[in-house]
C-alpha cells in the first residue's frame, strides 16, 4: 500500500462476511482493516482516518459486559463511546454509519434528509447505505477531506476560509463564491479548532452538500441558466465552448463524489452576467440566454421562458418540475438550511399531499388558501 492509501476501520459483529466487502474495498485503494467491536484497540482508531461501524450487531456472537452502561445496544451507541476515545487521544477520524436498514433507523423523515439527518443527529459524519456501488468513492471522499482539514486544526488564523479545502477555482467569480460561503456560516475559528475540524466537515457534509447553496445540483444549475434539464446535460457531454464554459463552474473538492455532481453558483451566475452583456438589448432574458449559448455551442439552444423558474420539491424533498414561480408557493421544511436556495411546491401537488401543505411557508399560507378556493 502506497503512503496516501487512506486507512478505514470497519466495525462490525461478523467480521468474516466483511472481509469480502474489504476485499472489494482494497481493489479501490483502500487499505481496510476489519474489527469486532470487542477486539478494537486504541492503536487501531489513533491509524485509521475513517472508521465505519455497522448499525446492527447481534451481541449473543459478540462478547460483552452484562451491565446496561457498558453495553451499546447498536452501532449509534458504539459510535458515540468511539467519539469519545477520539476526544480523548486527540486524533481527529471521521466517524460514519453503515446500515443496511437507514429508512428504518430514519422513520418518517423525507428520504432526500435522511443521511443527513440521521448523522446530524447521531453525532455522525456521514451514513453509508450497505451495498451503495459507489461506498469506495465516498469513503475516499471523507478520508481525503479529514486530510484537508489538518491546517484548519492547526491554525485557524491562518485558514484561508476554505479556499483550498472547496477547491476554488481561480476565476473572476471567486471572491463571490467566497462570499457565497461566509453567507453559509461555516465554522471555521474556535469551534471549528475545539472539535478538531470535524464542525466544519459536519457543516459541509450535512448543511452545504444536500441542498442547493452555494454549490447547487444539476437541477438548480440547469434552472439557473434557463435550460432544461436534459438539454444541460447533454451540452455538458459534448466539446464545444459552453461545455467548456459549465465545466469551469463544477465543484471538485474533497466531496465531489458524496452524492451527485455540483456546481459553484457563483460562477453559473457570472456565466450568465457576461452572456447577458453580450446578448441583444431588446431581447427578453431567456432569448438573450438562448442566442448567446447558441453562439458558444456552434448548434441551438432552447430556454425555459417563464418569467421567473423555479425547482420545486415534494414531501421527500425530491426534486420535481421547474415552473414558473406565479404557479408555486414557498416552503419552510424542517432541516433545510436558511441560507440554501429557497425551496418551492406546485400549488396543484399541495392538495395532494399533506406533509406538502404543511410545509408552505406562513407568509404564503393565505394565498395557498385562496388558491385552494379557486381550485
């Protein structure tokens, strides 16, 4: 194993099924060890960079103390005792859940929240979902950004407001994605140095990366330049200036390949500043915006022409159809973060769905009202 091969712990009861999956994970260049949670050392968490313990045990195969204290009921509990040993050694490792059962453990919360949630709320990093194909990806994703923690842990006066962490591009647009961040709050001083930079990976895992803020998914980036979805990702499978244009307005930090892909916001909004500039005066937007990405694709374009798009989601905070916002109502879910984009619902699915019709926002709760009326 090369030097940079990040090593993960994983725990779990039945250590002989797991070698395959570290068999598997090795192949990815990973260097994995495989622990019962009765034979961790201290040794093994101060080496390991992540440490992914299994949700369900089954402690009549695993040996343990008879009183209740001393006895983690699952892997929540064996990951809060885990925590604490970190705390104690100093020695900052993610620590994540693995679970074949998360919308059991999640109950009723919206499907698009649960990882999230669930490791917010357990004092996780991240959950993994056991046989997700691209585990390997993630687990490098989080080992390489514990790494890229290190000078915030060190020094926080002399943290770049994650400049090199994000992977900021060097463009025009940079100063304003900067901005964009400290909008987000992250924390980045004492707490961040108190809880040896895992606040900030938390932030970012859990607040930044699920919901459109200052790096968006490709619905939002494709609602953004009033593209269709599927036109947008077709543009970015061919060669030709505005593929080039898109490209450089993706995000490729450390955890770019946590999830699907994002883009930086601040660079879709520049791209289509300068494409306005150079578009024709009378034009309306979405036609100035169609004629200018015409021009840099070399074949046309065709813009979504409402006079204001918006992504709307449903319950499950899924996104769905992009509308005009004349026909939608904003929304205040549960979790989703004051500074992330503001999340829409079509009038037509709130008579359908009453966890919907709950989450519309109280100044637009007359409205929806009236609407109903008329419907």
């Amino acid at each position: 194993m090369s030097s940079n091969t990040p090593r993960i712990l994983l725990i779990d009861d039945e250590v002989s099924k797991e070698e395959s999956v570290a068999a598997g994970l090795r192949l990815s260049n990973l260097q994995v060890e495989v622990r019962s949670p009765n034979t961790v050392t201290r040794d093994d968490l101060r080496s390991s960079k992540v440490i992914a313990i299994d949700h369900h045990f089954d402690w009549t195969v695993v040996p343990h103390p008879s009183e209740c204290l001393y006895w983690p009921q699952d892997g929540l509990a064996v990951a809060a005792v885990v925590t604490g040993h970190l705390r104690d050694m100093d020695h900052h490792a993610a620590v994540v859940l693995r679970t074949g059962n998360l919308d059991s453990i999640a109950g009723p919360l919206p499907s698009q929240l649960r990882q999230p949630a669930v490791a917010a709320e357990n004092g996780l990093d991240w959950v993994f979902r056991k046989g997700d194909p691209a585990i390997a990806d993630g687990l490098h994703s989080i080992a390489r950004a514990v790494d890229g923690l290190e000078p915030l842990v060190a020094d926080p006066t002399r943290w770049d407001e994650g400049c090199a962490w994000l992977d900021v591009p060097e463009t025009k647009w940079k100063e304003a994605a900067l901005a964009d961040v400290q909008v987000c709050r992250p924390p980045e001083n004492f707490v961040a140095a108190y809880t040896s930079g895992s606040a900030w990976l938390r932030w970012f895992a859990q607040r930044v990366l699920p919901f459109p803020t200052f790096i968006v998914p490709d619905i939002w980036a494709a609602t953004l330049l009033r593209l269709p979805l599927e036109e947008f990702r077709e543009i970015l499978s061919e060669d030709n200036g505005l593929s080039e244009a898109l490209n450089q307005c993706r995000y490729t930090g450390h955890l770019a390949e946590l999830g699907e892909q994002r883009w930086w916001r601040a660079g879709l909004d520049s791209l289509v500043d300068s494409l306005l500039l150079d578009a024709s005066t009378h034009l309306p937007e979405a036609e100035a915006l169609a004629e200018q990405m015409t021009a840099l694709r070399g074949s046309s374009v065709h813009t979504i022409g409402f006079d204001y798009p918006v992504v709307t989601i449903d319950s499950d905070y899924q996104p769905g159809e992009v509308l005009d916002a004349s026909d939608c109502i904003r929304l205040t879910p549960d979790f989703w973060p004051v500074f992330g984009q503001e999340p829409w619902a079509a009038f037509d699915d709130l008579y359908d769905d009453l966890q919907l019709r709950k989450m519309v926002a109280r100044g637009d709760r007359p409205r929806s009202r009236r609407e109903g009326d008329d419907a």
